[in-house]
C-alpha cells in the first residue's frame, strides 16, 4: 500500500494556470507487486533518498515540488522534509534527484547514507542479499497531469519486482551467507539497479480519493512513465 501525491490528472498538456495562488501539494508514496507476483530475491527493505524533485510544464519549464524526502517502497511511505509551493496548472513530467543525504544540518530527521539501499532473501539459498547505491541519478517520468488543490490525487508507484531484476543476483556467490552489491563489490551491477528503478516508477491516479494505492488503480494506465 502507498499514500499519494495529491496531484490531479488531466488529458492533455499545456502551461501553468495564471491568477491561482501557487499550492504546496500533498506527497506519498510507496510500492506493490504486480499481479501478486513476489520478486527473487524477496525485497524486504527498499529506501529511496531524493534530493529533489521537480515538475516541468509542458514548455520545458522546471519548477521545484519538494527538497529532500526519503521514499520507502516496501512501507509504503514518502517522509518529506521540505515540501514546496507550485504554480497550479498542466504539468507533462517530474525529475527525482535520487541522492544520499548524511549532512546533519541539511537533512536532520531524514538521514540517507546511500541514494538508494535495497535489503533482501534469495529464495535459492537463503542468501541475504544488501544493495548500497551511493551515486547521484536522475528518474524521469512522462505524462499529462493536472496539479490543483483540488484535482483527485496522483499516486507515485514503484513495481519492486523490477528493482533488482537486471543486477543478476543468483549469480553472484554469496560470502558468509551474504550477497553485497556496493561501489567497492560487485559495482558492475549498479548502472543496472539505476535503470531498475528508472523503469519501476510510474505515476497513478488517486481513483478513490483514499491517499493509498489499490488494485484498480495498479491495474489502470499510468498517467506518466519512464520515456521511451
């Protein structure tokens, strides 16, 4: 189950309305398994460390939409540290930062030693599997939606069973019962966990106004993706 991103969705595409007061949108967010589907290895432990998140209008205009916020993927919540105020109006995209955050001053309640770490089981051998990610990326998704305090919700969506499933991890021996996927072990494996997550997020509507992410707004057409 996921919260939402209170960010409404709108069939076509232009600029930011004029004359509304700009808003700070609500934010959540968090993960599922399609089709019930479990991943290999198991995921038990999915953070995701944003730096900074923007919206861009359908002119290529980047207004900032939060600084600072850590997605969890298995818990099912997006702990914010700054959320922002936007323009209301027709977005066509969003760009998340993905970055570790260890300053104390800068980050205070939400610290994040890695952009992204992934904890796990491989079914196999039982293999604890740990993922540390430390390298600053970009995710991009593409769509039309509509960003008004009072637009139905927009759903931030990440498929877990797609994390991992590049880094080819039953092939990796495990050393002391562990498999570690860091920038100084098995580094050949990160570009490919960066494209995993690029391809696992997508963005929902909020059908039922619920802040949370159900199996009829899984299974409806994302209103935007990764490009193509």
């Amino acid at each position: 189950m996921t919260a939402a991103l209170a960010l409404g969705a709108a069939p076509s595409c232009g600029g930011t309305e004029t004359g509304n007061p700009p808003f700070a949108p609500d934010m959540g967010g968090g993960g599922y398994d399609p089709m019930g589907l479990s991943p290999d290895p198991a995921v038990e432990s999915a953070l995701i460390s944003v730096e900074e998140a923007k919206l861009e209008d359908c002119e290529g205009a980047q207004v900032p939409l939060l600084r600072r916020a850590v997605l969890d993927a298995v818990g099912g919540q997006l702990r914010v540290l700054e959320p922002l105020e936007v323009p209301a109006g027709l977005y066509c995209a969003i760009e998340l930062s993905i970055a570790a955050c260890e300053d104390p001053d800068r980050c205070r309640t939400i610290f994040a030693p890695y952009a992204v770490s992934i904890d796990g089981t491989r079914r196999a051998d039982g293999a604890s599997i740990e993922v540390r990610d430390a390298t600053r990326f970009v995710v991009r998704l593409e769509g039309s939606f509509d960003v008004t305090p009072d637009a139905g919700g927009l759903l931030l969506a990440v498929d877990r069973t797609l994390l991992t499933s590049g880094l080819s991890l039953s092939s990796i021996p495990a050393v002391d019962g562990v498999v570690l996927v860091d920038e100084t072990t098995n580094a050949d494996r990160l570009p490919a966990l960066r494209a995993g997550l690029q391809s696992a997020m997508t963005l929902r509507r909020d059908l039922d106004g619920d802040a949370t992410l159900d199996p009829e707004e899984i299974m409806a057409a994302p209103l935007a993706q990764p490009p193509e």
